[in-house]
C-alpha cells in the first residue's frame, strides 16, 4: 500500500493533463515560431550534466538551489539553466560552426527554490542565444523577438516592459569610483546588488561592506553603490559615467536600434537591473508586467567572456530565458488564455462485434486523410457514443449497425445540426 | 580552469545540435501526428518524482538503474519510464476522467545501463496509453498506432515486425501446473524469464530454481517452464494451456481485429515475449527489426492491475513505448534518416550602419509574413554574405547599400539562379 506522498507529483512540479499540456504546446509553438522567423535554430542539451558545469560561473543562489546528487563517483545535477550547457556545446565545436550562432531552445530546468506565485521547482524555458556578435546589434534583435512572442500571444499593447541596463556601464562607472583597486570585487558586487528588489538597501549595504565577504566596501562607498542603482534616465547615468564611455554609446546606440524595430517605447533604462548570475558582461534586462505584480517575465543579457572562463575561446555571446509559469500568469490576469479544443474529428461506432472490422477499415480509411479519429472501443450505446462524442468536441459520428453493414453504407451525424445521412462504406 | 570531464555531456547522454534536433523534431512530430489520427490526447508528469513511485511495483532490473537521491528529506528519482506517473495522474482524477481515456506522451526517460549500440542512459520515448477498455480492441489500436507509424517513416514493408505473447496465458498455463500451489511466484517468474534471449536457457533455470529465490521450481519446473516459452505458433500454445483458456480466445480475437487493419502478417505469436516490468498481466508485445540486428524498436502491454496495487479503484489499461534511439539506428541502417534543411528564407543584410534601420524594417515585415529570416549582424561583406547564405540554404538575399538606399530600394539576389533585381523598400 502507498503512502499518499509518494502518490502526488513532489512539491513544485506539476502534472500536465490533456488541457495543461495543450495549452504549453500552443505557448511552445509560438516560442518556436518566433524562433524561427528571426532566424534562430533549435539545440538541445542533457537534462542531467556535471554539477561543476553550473557552479563555476553561476552566483553564490544557484548553486544553494541546484538539484545535485553524487553516483557511481560522479557529481550530478539537474540543468538549472541552459547557458552552461550551451557555452560546453558551443566550445566543443568552436573551430567548426559558423559565426554568428543562432541557438534557441525550449526546455525544462530545475532549482529548489522557495515557492511563491509564478515560483515553481521546475519550469519550462525559451532561450534565444546570439554567439560571436560582439555589437548591440544583437541586443536588438533579441528584445525584437521578446516583443514579438508577447504580441503573438495577445500582449503587444504595453503589458510587458522591459527594462534594461549594462553591467558595462556600472562596471566603468566603479572601477573608476569605488573598486578603482579592486576590481575582480565587481562580480560579488553583481550578485549581492541584484537583491536589492528583494532584501531592501540596507541589507545591500550591509552585505557589500562585509568584512568576511568577496566586496568589503566603507559605509560611504556601499551607499554611493546603491544610489548608482537609483538612476534611471540613460542622460543621469551617462553623467555618473567616465568621459567617452563606451558602454553609454552603446546603450545609445541600442536605443536607436530599438527604434527601428518599433519598440523602443517599450524599453526602459533602469540602473538597478543587474541580474543575479554572476556571468554577464554588458547589456543585462528583465521583462515585467506593466503593474510589476509578478515576477520576470523573462530575463537576459551580455556574457562575453563565459566560453573563456570554461577554458574555451573568447567568443562574445548575449541571450535570454523567458519561462512559461509567469506569462500563463499575465494571460490569466488578462483573459487571454485561449480556449483550445481537443480537436477531435470523427468518431466511429460499431454497433455490434460482427461491425467491428467494418467499422476499423472505416476509421483507417479517415485517419489516412489526416483526421483525428476515435474508435468506439467499450461501450457502444448510441445515446452514450452520441454523448461522448459531443462532450469531446468531435465533428462527426459515424455508427455502423447490422442494417447499415447489410446495405454496405454508414450512418453519420453532424453532431453540430444533429443531420443524419448514409454514406457508401467503400 | 575547468577539468575536461565537467565539459563533456555525461556519459550515455546526448547534445542536440540543429541537425540532430530537426532530426529528434521530425520524429516527434510523426509520433504526435500518429497519435492525433488515432485520437490520444499528450499528457506529461514531472521529470522528477519520488523514488517509491518506481519502485514499487518494478522488476528489480529498473530499480538497479534509476538515478536517485536524496535531497531535503525526500527519495527523489528521475522517472525511468512513464507509466507508475501516468497511473498516478490517472488515479488522481479517478473519477472525474471519461474512460476510456487515450493517452499519449513524448517524453525523456533515463535509465543508468551499461552502453551498448542502440542503448544509452537516457532517450525520448513516445507511448500510447489506454485507460478503462478491458477487451484486446485497445490492444489492436495500439498496434496499429505502432505500424502507421513506422509506415510513415518509410518502414512500412515488413522491415519491422511484433512479436506478441500473454502473460495470462502463461499465467493460466503454469497455474494450472507448476504454480498451481504458489501462484504468487507468477510475476518474479516473468522477471526471471524475460532474461531469457539475454542469458540463456541454463541460467535462467538456475534463477528459477534458487532456493534463496522468489519462484523456487525443482529443476524439471523450471524445464518446462522454459519448453513453454519456446512454443511459437498460437494453436500449439492454445494445446499447452487449460482448456476454454479465456486467454487463448483473446489472442484469437486479437489476430481477427489486426486482420481488419490490414498488419496481421507483420505480428507472430512468440510465447518467448514476456517483457521484464513485473506489472504486466495480459497482451504483451516487442517489435523488432526483422533481421534481429537491433534491441527493440518497442514494446508493451496490459497492466490491468497497476492502479490498483497502487491503492486506486481498477481501471485495466494497455499501453506501448517507443524510444527514439533503436529507430534511428534502423532508419540509418536502411538509409531513411532524411536529410532535413534549417528551412531558412531570407538574408536581410544592411552594407553600412546607415543602412541599419531601413535594413531592420525590412527583415521585421518579411518575418510579419511568415518567412524565416537572418538579419546579418556582424561582417557584411557581400561575398561573404552570400556564400554563408548559400552554404545555409537559404532562398534569397536581400542587400542593401548606400545607392539603393538612395533610391528607395534593396537589391534581391535568388540564390538558387543568381538572378539579382531591386524593389521597392516599402
């Protein structure tokens, strides 16, 4: 006899039943469509890689979160994400693939992660990488494709915001400010900044002056940081900048792009994005709902120095993931979730046992030219088929009794008008 | 520095890259279309569960290779195969699902085996479940499902044929003999002799005659037990087994019903088919090559007692699994891996970044149409542009250049003629 929790899914995943998992077929569809007209290519990588793949690059909560086990002297895990995998395939073949890359991919990861809304253990991700393009260029094609999906599934009227910054520019902007003389504390700084949404200022400024921390800033120097984060005009930032920054053109530069694309009123500067993995290099961005209830609707940005970290070369990359749990959020609180019918055709009914072969070559003869066709197989009372079928959606009945098979025809029923006609059986 | 074991994907797992996974994509999309004609609705459970779900109510082979763990006080496992989380969701809606429920998946599993051609440690595997339809009506479904798939990968010619057995007729027929005292001894025994084709005749009795074991057969049992097993025509099965054996009726009616769709000839009776998951009570089935080279392409059958040992209402059901690894290794023995293009249509490439915008608007209506389209990011020289497009295969390039630009149009180039004209850019 079971216990009863060995019998539900574990806490924070879910079982897709046929409604679920119609209504992820349609939102994966949408993310390989879009996919597809901008160019990108599908990949995929194992479920289950070497734990090391995410903890030597990744910010200190991934790791805390990884689903990871040892066996048969190895240490495994569940992929938290998809761009470690990604950057081991892309090195494996780097001399052979031709820049830049195009990769997208709709996958599964895991992180054991307190559940709140729009939170789960496990969710379902679209990721669109652009590899070997060093310019904004990229940027711009990637929020393009994040606007396009948003407008393909109902949201291109301003529901979804992003907003977006560069590490780049924070990194030029405190290393000739405050980590002037230590520089490698930018990464950490990166990690614990990314929390100030969730654990406030002062928290942020109590961990970046740790003195057992990676960052050890002074009090003055921890709140100058936060007040960095507050800017959110790109003119503000540019001035905290150093002369002829960069990372400002840039970023103005991209905002032209954006304007190309038409979708520049939806993209704002936003100092305080800095995203909690501890790789990105320049461009960073997060997508949120217009009245910030949820969480991210996705996420992404610049990580050009990854593939060297893993000892491969250097080769500039910049994606984003976008999951499924939070936009199925933002469409229910919208009403835009669409009402998808099974899209059963025909349903074919012997009455009777000597029917049945009939009745089987009659559902073979259908299903050849492409309907979906059920075959009664139990229970064959008309008033039942007649019911079921129409409780299932189908078109169609057709039902195969001993007078019909002794004039070698098949009555149907246009469930829709309730008609009724006898069709040839051959 | 990373150690080069972390970048590599874990042994017996798989990289996609594009040409694999339109590959792996093409196949699903005949598993999914497959099923679609026939009715079955997809369905999907969590990767991971708790280990106890596999573990009841396996063959001790499954348990000796599920990745498991344990993690904040739970026995985690990813699943090894989909039917115990099927039988779950199943049971948690009880009462509330219409029977009988047709039910399909195309889901990843992962088994930790020893490699060989044809094995790895993870694969994707489609199945076909039914739920609620007692009589072998299901059976034939499923079976027909099985060849119209195979027909539409180009294996329709009796390239692969089923092998197809009962496990109550077995059951009838050694209940009535050497279990007739022990009939308890019946699924330990299915266990042991599913090894057969794998181990041998010799030591398969010497497992069914172990003393420390779970059948416990004097020796002459156990022959006879392994003389059954080599019966291979149903009527001398029928002459073997009690007589009105309900079984043997069944297998009759079975035969009867794959006669009306048109696959009797590619399904043989082989009492040797036992299949190793102890849960199996009736119909069970392998298909193979018909050269015998390959593991099994598939396999199946009737498990009409699962829900219940795990504590739900009995619904009988019947079901097949199909991985994707055998029937590649087939369809490239017999060349019929197809060789699928990344599908792209056109290159949009501005030569100057002045260009960029009007290059951009271009590339945004043409995928607002429906095509797949490259925006060059990087280097734009035309020959360049051109032969990268050519070596994609792509249809058309689209470039744009100061002059054009000029004169409000873009030059078109097709590749597959060469032939170049401009238009108009709005």
């Amino acid at each position: 006899m079971a216990r009863p929790s060995d019998l539900q899914a574990p806490r924070g995943t879910r079982d897709f039943y046929p409604e679920d998992l119609r209504l992820r077929s349609w939102l994966f569809a949408h993310f390989r469509e879009v996919s597809r007209r901008f160019g990108f290519e599908e990949v995929d990588a194992p479920v289950v890689e070497h734990a090391e793949l995410f903890t030597r690059k990744a910010g200190e909560e991934i790791v805390e979160q990884l689903y990871h086990w040892e066996m048969h002297d190895r240490h495994l895990a569940l992929r938290p994400e998809m761009t470690p995998s990604i950057a081991r395939m892309v090195m494996a073949r780097a001399g052979a693939l031709r820049l830049p890359l195009r990769w997208f991919t709709v996958t599964q990861n895991w992180r054991y992660e307190r559940m709140t809304r729009g939170r789960k253990r496990e969710h379902f991700q679209w990721n669109m990488d652009v590899w070997g393009e060093p310019g904004v260029g990229a940027e711009a094609e990637l929020l393009a494709a994040i606007f396009a999906l948003l407008e393909r599934v109902g949201l291109g009227g301003g529901q979804v915001r992003i907003q977006l910054n560069s590490r780049a520019l924070l990194e030029e902007t405190l290393r000739a400010g405050v980590l002037r003389e230590r520089p490698e504390a930018f990464e950490p700084l990166c990690v614990i900044v990314d929390k100030l949404a969730k654990i406030g200022a002062d928290a942020v400024v109590e961990q970046l002056r740790d003195p057992a921390g990676a960052v050890r800033l002074s009090a003055d120097e921890a709140r100058d940081v936060v007040g960095l984060l507050g800017v959110t005009g790109l003119d503000d930032a540019a001035a905290a900048a150093p002369p002829g920054s960069h990372a400002v053109a840039e970023l103005r530069r991209l905002f032209e792009l954006l304007a190309a694309y038409g979708v520049a009123d939806r993209v704002d500067f936003d100092a305080s994005v800095v995203r909690g993995l501890a790789y990105y290099t320049g461009v960073v961005f997060e997508a949120y709902d217009a009245d910030r209830k949820l969480r991210a609707v996705c996420g992404g940005g610049r990580y050009d120095r990854l593939l060297e970290t893993l000892g491969g070369p250097r080769i500039p990359a910049v994606g984003f993931g976008f999951g499924d749990v939070v936009i199925a959020e933002l469409l229910a609180d919208h009403g835009l979730l669409p009402a998808l019918a099974r899209g059963l055709d025909d349903v074919v009914c012997a009455l009777g046992e000597a029917q049945r072969p009939a009745a089987i070559a009659l559902a073979q003869r259908l299903r050849a030219s492409g309907r979906s066709v059920e075959l009664v197989l139990g229970d064959t009372r008309p008033k039942r088929v007649l019911a079921d079928a129409d409780k299932a959606g189908a078109a169609r009945v057709w039902l195969l009794g001993p007078d019909e098979a002794a004039r070698g025809v098949v009555r149907v029923r246009e469930l829709a008008t309730g008609a009724e006609r006898d069709e040839a059986l051959s």
